[in-house]
C-alpha cells in the first residue's frame, strides 16, 4: 500500500506551479486579445463590404489549472470525480466553476513543465454525451490524502477516472504548448492542427 500524498505540500506545489502557468496564460490571452470568445455573424451590408464576416465579442473567463507528476504524461486526463469519499463530497469534474481547465504535467526535474499542454473547456464537455456517460466507461481508482491540523492528521480517500487523451469529445480538449521559457515569459508559439 502506498503512503497517503501530505495535502499541504501538494497545495502549496500547486500554487507554486499556478502563479507561473496563470501569467503564461494571461500573456497568451492577451496577445491575441481575447478572453473568451463568441462570435456575432453580421447582417450589416455595410461591415461586409468592408470584408468583416462577423465579430469577435469577449467575455471574462475563469481558469483553474491542474498540475500532474512527469511519471503520468500524456497517459490520460485525471478527472476528479469524488473530492472526499467519506462525506461523498463531488469532484472538480462536477464542482468547478471555471470555464477552462489548463491541465499540465511537470517535466522530470520538476524546473519547468512538460512540452504538451491542454485546456479542457469544461462547460462545454459537460454538455456532452460522453460527459453524461463517463462513470460506466472508465475504472474508478482512489488515493489516500492526509492533511496535519493542530488536532490532528486528518485522512481521506479520493476518487477519480483517466480517460485516454483520444477518448474526450471534438471542441473539449485543445493542446498548447506548456513549457514555460526561464524567464517566466511567454514566448511565441507555434500552433499545430487543434492547438492554441
């Protein structure tokens, strides 16, 4: 049996990771001036003639980044599905209030990030039939947590699925390129066929 992973020093590895993903995110956005997108097609002639086939509108965004160990890269998405098993407390796959999810793996001298990336547009998988249907599909597989309080060390059990990266539907998973130049500043980057 493993020994249960200490809540707090992964928390804090995560907050570590998040600050430097989430400026390479906002950098990102905002070179291409965007938030989250919708489109407008135009009825007006006029715009038209002018060769603008519809508008861009932007709207404010929530992310939620999620950071894996090097040694689970590109072996499947976790997805969160019972946060604290004992009180049958739900996942982030059912409680997360963001609209993207940048779901990242550290690289294996845990300095930087592993090239590939992904955002998982989350309202939209859920909208899906696969998302109705997840649980039946995929093992279920648990982990042991405790957390040191001054009362105590408090243990319990969370459980989660890894579908295959292949498996999530059209337009809920998009590739980016995760690594992060040393200097903590996004760099241009190039973008292959459904990557952002």
């Amino acid at each position: 049996m493993r020994p249960p992973h200490d809540f707090d020093e992964k928390l804090n590895e995560a907050i570590s990771w998040e600050k430097r993903i989430a400026e390479k995110i906002r950098t990102f956005m905002m070179r291409y001036n965007i938030n989250m997108i919708s489109y407008d097609n135009l009825k007006d002639i006029e715009r038209q003639r002018n060769g603008m086939d519809f508008i861009v509108k932007s709207e404010a965004a929530g992310w939620e980044i999620k950071t894996r160990s090097p040694k689970y890269y590109l072996k499947g998405i976790l997805l969160e599905t019972t946060s604290v098993v004992e009180k049958n407390k739900p996942g982030w796959l059912y409680t997360s209030k963001a609209d993207v999810i940048a779901y990242v793996w550290l690289n294996e001298s845990f300095t930087n990030l592993m090239p590939i990336g992904y955002f998982i547009m989350i309202k939209e998988l859920r909208n899906t039939q696969w998302y109705k249907n997840l649980l039946g599909r995929y093992k279920i597989k648990d982990t042991d947590s405790e957390r040191r309080t001054p009362e105590g060390i408090i243990y319990w059990k969370t459980e989660f699925i890894t579908p295959p990266i292949k498996d999530f539907p059209r337009d809920t998973l998009y590739q980016f390129n995760a690594i992060l130049p040393s200097n903590h500043k996004q760099t241009i980057l190039p973008a292959g066929e459904g990557s952002l």
